[in-house]
C-alpha cells in the first residue's frame, strides 16, 4: 500500500484481505471460476448513481449522517498509511475468544443474518456494496479530474511566474500531480494567481466520502454489532475509504471503531458492555504486529508516528479503542522500541470458509511472479508475442490439459471485405499532449470536458453514451490522455479454464475503476452476414444505440449525440453491425459473461464518427483485485435466442453470482 502523499490507496491486495465477521468470520473470495443469440453488451455499471443524486433520508438516516460526517471530518487530514485493507469487523461484546470471523453470524437488532435481499430494495446486499463502492468511485473520479484541471490552471499560471521565482516547482517536475498543488510552495511574490496556489488542496478520496456522507448514500451509516450483510468474509477492499463509505470502519485513520458509552442506554444493547469495538483495521502500520490469517496479534492503537515508518513513539493507553476492544486474552508488553503496546489475540472461529492464503500480506504480492512457475500452464503467450504482456493460459481442470484451440489471435480489429470504413472523423489541432479541454475539438464533442482522467495510466470518468477520442487525423500524440484505449494493454492478463463456462480471464494486477482492459477485436462484419451459427458464441453485436437511447431496460447514458443518431429511427434499433471474434480475435473473446459483471462495454469513436460500427471497449466497473474473473454482462434477453428448428434455447448461467438470473439466454 501507499504511504506516499497518493490520496488514494493503491492498496496492494493481499491475499485475504477485508474479514467481516460478527460473531465472526473470516473468508476467502473464491476466485469465480461460452449460445445463440449474441454477446450483445448491456452497461454492466447500468446502476452506477447519477453524479450527485441524492437519496431520501429518513430523520434517523439524518442523524446517523451526521454523526458519522462528524467523525470523518474531525479527521485530521494526514495521508492515509494504506496498508489497511483488512476489516475485522468484529464486536460480540460477549466474553470469547478473539473475533476473527465466524461464518455469516449473528446481527444484533434482530435482522437479518444474511438475508441477501434487502427488504423492499429488491436488490441484494451484495448488490448494494457494489453499487455503494461505485458511486464512491463515481465521485472519486470527479475529484480527480477536478483536481487534475485545477493543477493544469495553477502549473498554466505558474509557467508565467519569472523563472528565478519558480525554481522549487521546477526541482518537482515530473512529480506535481502526484505531490499535489497544495504542496508546491510559491515563492512570496504579488502575483495575482498566489491565492490559487496556497489553496489546500483536499484529497479526492476524502472529497468523495464527504460527497457520499452528504447524499445519504453510506451503505451502514449506523454502527452495528455483528455481521454487515453484502460484505463477505475475504471481501478485498482497495482502500480504507471504501471501508468508510460502506460503513464498514467509520474512521478513516484509527485501527480500532467502537460504540462509546453512549449505547449502554440502548433497550436492543441490553447485556453489552460498552465501549464495545466493532470493527478493527490491520494495516501493517504496527512495527509489533504479527499477522497470518488463522492468528492475528492485534497491536492496539495509538503511540505510533504517522509518517508511515511504522516507528512507535510512545506508550499506548488503556482508553479508547483500545479498552473497547474485548477478547479472552490481551496483554501489554513492551514493543520492539521499548513503549508500551496492548496485544489482543484473534483467532478465526471454526467452520469458517477456507481462505486462500495463511498470510495477511499488505503487498501487491498475491499475483503470480513468473510464467514459467505456473501451475497448468498450456500456453505461455496466447498472443504470440502481439501485446505488452504476454497473456498466459492455463488449465487445472482438463485431464490432460488442453490449451486454447481454433482461433487466430489479432489484437487488431480485422474489416470484412465488403465493408469499406472512411476515416473521415475531423480531428483537433492539439500539439503533444491535448490539454485544454476549451481548444481540443475531440473534448468538445465529449461535453466539453475530456473523458479521461491521467491517473494510473488513464482511467474513463465514467460510463458515456459514447466517448470520441482522437483519431489519425488530431494533431497530438499517441501518448494523449484522449487517445487511452489506443494504447494497448495496461494489466497482465491470464486465460483460465473455469469448471464450467469454459475458458475465462483474470488479471494479475488490481485494476482500478474506469480503466481500460481491453478492446473487443475479432471481424466486423454485418449481422445478417453470420453463417456459422457456432460462431455464435464469439459474436458481439455492436448495439452502442440500446444504450444510448435507454432501451431494453438499460440506464440511458450521459452525454448528448443526438447530432449522431435519429432517436425516432426505429429501423436502428437492430443491430446491423457485429465484431465475430471465431475464427480470429483478442483476448476479449474469452471474457465470461456475469450477472454482477465487474466490467462494462463502451463504444468508443475515433476515426470516423459511425456509431453503428464503433469501436467496442471493455473498462473496470470496479476495482477488481488480482485474480478475480474479469467479466461483463452479456446482456441476452431472456428467451431471446431461437434455434433453426425455431424452438427456443435456453443456456444456464454459471457466473455464480448473489444475484444470478440463472439463464444466460
Ligand atoms: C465469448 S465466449 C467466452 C469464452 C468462453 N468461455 C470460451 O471458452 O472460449 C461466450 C461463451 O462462453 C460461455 N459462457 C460465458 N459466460 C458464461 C456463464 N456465465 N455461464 C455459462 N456459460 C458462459 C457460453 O458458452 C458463451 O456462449
């Protein structure tokens, strides 16, 4: 994790990562393990919040709000040391040994053990978690790109400070986005853009909490004793924010959240002794702690230093956090630099889901470090070399192995000969890199505003109708930020045999939300054009204009196009157009479909501006942690595929998700 002025904690998965027990558990996220009508894509973010909706909140919600806003903007503003990723949510208050886990357990106020749906919501509590982290990472991206903006004004004035005066921003070049602007100290001077520059620059992450403790949208604003439905035992969190807006910590600096006194005079926290911890952090921030997942020796908090070195500084005190964390055994001792430290024993409570690891590993260190050492290997580059990366496939499940076959790898998209395509699209007169989004003609066509934002490589703000990037016609550079699907692969990618759909895709990084994965590649071609109707299963069919216009139950987009496409045409609800990855195509011919997809589909426009033939791109809907299948939701209809006998066939979804249809069509 991040212990640098990074506002957001790039948090390196471990391999178990965030526990939620009540009367606890600990668990691992098992990592999820090819029809007839098409891979038609449908917004897999189709519930990501409009930006800035705000909820209906009943007075107690408004309470449990503002308690809770309270305590996260008493924080103080230090950078997060952001090895926390672990949440124990714990807090039986009853005497027992230590809290690490416990299968789906109890919850005090007599709700729902793990009743997935959430009455009256229609929606699962997974679902909910989902779509809480997104709406969070909605916000943060926004933050970003404002931020983003405010630094490219503040370096646009700077730039005209004499050069004598700016000579501390100069030794920083290269490093001013990741440092912030707040940290960029103008030299005492008169000019007029000073005041911009000393302004405090509030991290995006903490704007992005304020913005959803605001709205109402805090998953769990009120603390509670015991399991937090949606939230499973091995959940990985990216960073201690997520924690926050889901309600699962709510502090977003201490280790240690716990029910003060107050409670006691609570009716439904009869026979509880407060204060009573009911979730706790391991971060790794303890030069004395000592964690595997089956024990951890919890250090308790306080007397460390905050400047991420891990050093204690001073003794810690029985209060707080610390006199509310109750398990069987604690004791004090003297930690490696001779203060003293509170140690509690947490052991995982039987019968609690396997977890992948022994190790609670604060590192980006579960992926695979080499290709060679694979178990299953079949294939060390299905790409032949074509990508960044090469991309593995392996196979534990066939007997004998078998490598992926029957297919002819081509990261670029292939034209049918009787289609003819015109790069027509005019292009902006942006020199290197396109800055400002009021000259470039491409961002203007976006709304005025890139779609991008720098970080990490390029992330997408978020879902559009439609993204227009620059084209072989702009003035600027392939390195542009505007040009981020152009750019090849960002992750390392694997193909795996599942058990049941067959080949699928993960990845070996974390991927943050709104990054690009890959494009879908294959040939495009007309839709009436398909002969092979076993080539089904390899067919996307380019249907930008379902999402568009909000059809066949999809969220209509952002985004105004109606310069591109007549929304009274009806003829163009049919997809004329489809990309057939069978018999050649990338490695997006093998992402499964998922009924809770962690990726969503966007038509993206660049050299010409034909909507029906767009470029088909697949971004992160999520952060999705290493290892996790990478999946979209295909989007069939039910019933919607017929067979040459004119019967209907119906395909069964393995995706194994909460909220599975159970047909994929
Ligand atoms: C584009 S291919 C995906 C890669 C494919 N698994 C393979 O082995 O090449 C689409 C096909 O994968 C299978 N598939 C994808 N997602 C599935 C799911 N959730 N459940 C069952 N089968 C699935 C279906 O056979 C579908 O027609």
């Amino acid at each position: 994790m991040v212990g640098d002025a990074e506002e957001r904690i790039p948090v390196t998965l471990p391999t178990v990562s965030a526990v939620s027990s009540g009367k606890g558990e600990i668990s691992s996220v098992e990592a999820p393990a090819c029809g007839v009508r098409r891979c038609s894509p449908r917004y897999a973010g189709k519930e990501r919040p409009t930006y800035g909706q705000r909820k209906v909140e009943t007075a107690a919600k408004k309470k449990a709000r503002l308690d809770f806003g309270k305590q996260v903007s008493e924080a103080p503003l230090v950078p997060l040391q952001s090895n926390e990723m672990m949440g124990l949510n714990i807090g039986d208050g009853v005497e027992g040994e230590a809290l690490l886990g416990g299968a789906h357990g109890g919850v005090v106020n007599g709700e729902g053990v793990d009743g997935d749906l959430q009455a009256g919501s229609g929606k699962s509590a997974h679902a909910r978690v989902k779509e809480t982290l997104r709406a969070f990472n909605g916000h943060y991206l926004h933050f970003v790109q404002e931020e983003e903006q405010r630094v490219k004004q503040v370096e646009a004035k700077l730039s005209k400070v004499p050069k004598s005066s700016n000579s501390k921003l100069k030794k920083r070049k290269g490093k001013k986005e990741e440092v912030g602007v707040s940290e960029l100290k103008e030299p005492k001077r008169g000019g007029g853009c000073e005041e911009d520059i000393k302004r405090a620059s509030k991290r995006p992450d903490l704007k992005a909490i304020s913005k959803m403790i605001e709205t109402g949208a805090i998953l769990y604003p009120e603390k509670r004793i015991g399991h937090l439905p949606g939230i499973d035992v091995g959940h990985q969190f990216y960073s201690r924010a997520e924690m926050v807006v889901l309600g699962l910590h709510s502090h977003w600096l201490n280790g240690i959240d716990y029910m003060g006194n107050s409670y006691a005079k609570l009716e439904q926290y009869k026979g509880y002794k407060f204060p009573l911890a009911v979730c706790i952090v391991l971060s790794g921030m303890y030069e004395d702690d000592l964690d595997n997942s089956e024990n951890v020796i919890y250090t308790g908090q306080g007397g460390h230093d905050l400047l991420g070195n891990k050093h204690q500084i001073r003794d810690q005190k029985m209060e707080r956090g610390n006199l509310a964390l109750k398990v069987n055994k604690y004791w004090a001792e003297k930690g490696i630099r001779g203060f003293t430290v509170f140690k509690y024993q947490l052991k995982r409570l039987e019968a609690q889901p396997t977890l992948m690891t022994g190790q609670v590993l604060f590192t980006r260190a579960q992926a695979p470090t080499s290709i060679s050492e694979l178990r299953g290997l079949v294939c060390e580059d299905i790409s032949g070399g074509q990508e960044k990366f090469p991309i593995p496939a392996t196979n534990v499940v066939d007997d004998p192995p078998v490598a992926p076959t029957g297919f002819i790898y081509d990261r670029s998209l292939r034209v049918a000969e009787s289609l003819k395509i015109l790069a027509n699209a005019v292009g902006c007169k942006c020199k290197g890199d396109c800055i400002d989004p009021r000259t470039c003609a491409c961002a203007r066509l976006n709304g005025s505003d890139f779609p991008y934002v720098h970080k990490d490589g390029g992330r997408l703000v978020e879902a559009k109708a439609v993204v227009f990037e620059c084209g072989p016609t702009c003035g600027c550079s392939i390195n542009c930020v505007n040009r981020t699907s152009q750019q090849g692969l960002k992750y390392r990618l694997e193909v795996f045999r599942t058990p049941k759909k067959g080949w699928g895709v993960r990845s070996w990084d974390t991927i943050p939300s709104g990054a690009p994965i890959c494009e879908y590649t294959g040939i495009l071609m007309k839709t009436d054009e398909v002969e092979n109707a076993s080539e089904n299963n390899y067919i996307f069919d380019i249907d930008c204009l379902q999402t568009m216009k909000g059809l066949d139950g999809r969220e209509r987009r952002p985004g105004d196009v109606s310069f591109l496409i007549n929304f009274d045409d009806k003829m163009s609800e049919v997809p004329e157009y489809c990309i057939n990855a069978g018999p050649s195509g990338n490695v997006a011919r093998f992402i499964n479909h998922s009924c809770q997809p962690n990726l969503f589909v966007q038509c993206v426009l660049s050299s010409h501006h034909d909507i029906k033939i767009a470029k088909v791109m697949l971004f992160a809907a999520d952060t999705i942690p290493p290892l996790q299948e990478l999946t979209y939701d295909y989007g069939y209809g039910l019933d919607s595929v017929v067979g040459p006998d004119g019967k209907i066939i119906k395909m069964p979804c393995y995706c194994g998700a909460v909220d599975c249809r159970k047909r994929l069509y």
